[in-house]
C-alpha cells in the first residue's frame, strides 16, 4: 500500500458484478474457464472410482443385470417384440443411454449442493458445475460399450456406417442430461426435496421411454405427444447407429431434439437467473 501511493499507481482491482437482464448468459467466461471444467470432471471420476471394490465393473455388472431382467420379463414373459433383433442386444442398445442420462442427472442434480464449499469461496462460471456432472459419466458409458460389442458378436450382428452417427447422438444425450440437470440442480438449491424426487422421477421416465419396448408399439395418434420425451431421439439414434436396423421416425427425431433444444436453453437462462443467490441459499 505505501508503495503505491509513493509511486502513485494502483492495485488492480476487479470487480465481479452480476450481469442485468434475463437473456444476458456469459457463456464465453464458461470457455474462459474450460480448464476448471476440466479438472472438475476429473474430480468426479476419481471420487467415483476411489475406493472402489470391483471399480469399472460396477458400471458394466448394473446394465447388465438389468438386460438380464427386462429380457426374462419382457422378452420372454411379455413377449413386447424387438423390431427383428434379438431382444439382449435390443434392451441393452436403449440401456447404455439411459444409464448415461440417470447417472448424468442424478449427479448433475445434487452437483451445486456438493458443490457448496467451491460455490461460497471463489467466483467461477457456476454453470461449470451440472456441465462437469454431466460429462463425468460418459467414462462410465465407454465401459458398457464393450458388452454391448460383445452382445453383437455373440448374436452375429454386425456393425454398420451408422456408428459414424453415434458422436451426434452422445453428443444430444449431453444435451439433454444437462437440460434436466440445469433446471434440476438450480431448483435442489433453493429446495432440498428435488433430490428425494429425481429418483421417482428417473424410474417412471424410463417406462415412458422406449427402452424395454419399440417405438412402434406406440399408436399412431399418439406418437406426437410421445416424442415431447427428449429421451425418444437419443435412444432411437443409438439404436440405429448401433444395429442399422430400419431408418428412426424422422419427425419423432426432431420434435425431441427440438424439446432438448429448448429445455437446454429455458436451463440455461433460469440457472443463471437463480445462481446470483446460490451462496446465500446453500
């Protein structure tokens, strides 16, 4: 201090002031700060698998099983058809996403509030945080990539030009955890009961997704409404860029997307809205 005022310059100072208006996002300081995203996924996986008692296993063993049961319930007691394919590798095309987007929700959900102590300390992008909980689970969908592989061997099915898609599937299944995760993360900060709803609410969105059934078990009339479900494009894509069976409903595919489009962008902005009093409310 007495140095500056002999010399007459000045500390720098930076002030860090909320952004005015509803549609102000900043989303370059979250580029700013790409590194702090980078090391925050890393945290999420080593805190997953540290510790661990059979590690990676784990994120292949619960996939599976559930393969297992959905094909001794509704593959062989139902008998809810597969569109042609054998219904292990049916299930378990439509299971890799959808475990994804659970475990990219449920994490993304709770992430500000076990974030508290990084939230009350230092300033950084908080949007950082639900994007990081739901990148951080695609480690685990690479391992259950290798049974899925193994499953298509197994039933002789080989794989076609699809996968050169299947970047733009992930890519959409990002998208659409972290469009839950925004809205659900900002919402558990203020009230804590949001994270006592979004197991309930993963379980009952999985039966209204079609995992365990096709899209064509769906009546006509009521497949508009159907593809409002976000998760309709992103298992539809996966199926297809995996078996190659068959073309997805076009029209189903871009209602959905545009869905995740616009729950991606209402997330966006009602988190940044709601973020200026994360400190005071955590």
């Amino acid at each position: 201090m007495e140095l500056a005022a002999e010399t007459g310059f000045k500390k720098p100072c930076t002030v860090i002031q909320p952004r005015k208006g509803m549609f102000q996002l900043d989303l370059i300081s979250v580029w700013r700060h790409r590194e702090m995203l980078y090391f925050l996924v890393w945290r999420d996986v080593i805190v997953r698998y540290k510790q661990t008692v059979i590690g990676a296993a784990w994120v292949i063993v619960q996939p599976t099983i559930t393969m297992i049961i959905f094909t001794l319930i509704f593959g062989k007691m139902a008998r809810i058809p597969s569109d042609g394919i054998p219904y292990p590798v049916f299930a378990f095309s439509a299971l890799l996403p959808w475990s994804y987007f659970s475990q990219a929700l449920t994490r993304s959900s709770s992430s500000v509030v076990n974030s508290s102590n990084l939230v009350t300390k230092i300033y950084f992008p908080r949007l950082l945080i639900p994007l990081a909980a739901s990148i951080a689970p695609v480690v685990d969908l690479f391992f259950s990539f290798i049974v899925l592989l193994a499953l298509m061997a197994w039933f002789k099915i080989a794989p076609t030009w699809g996968l050169l898609a299947l970047p733009l599937f992930l890519g959409l299944a990002i998208m659409t955890a972290l469009s839950v995760g925004l809205w659900a993360s900002a919402l558990n900060v203020k009230y804590r009961d949001v994270g006592s709803i979004i197991p309930f609410l993963i379980q009952v969105w999985m039966y209204a997704s079609p995992v365990a059934y096709p899209v064509s078990m769906v009546p006509e009339k009521w497949k508009l409404l159907y593809s409002l479900n976000p998760m309709v494009a992103v298992i539809e894509g996966f199926r297809w860029a995996f078996l190659g069976k068959g073309s997805p409903d076009l029209t189903m595919m871009a209602v959905s997307t545009a869905v995740v489009m616009l729950l991606l962008f209402g997330g966006i902005v009602y988190f940044k809205r709601m973020e200026q009093t994360f400190a005071d409310d955590i």
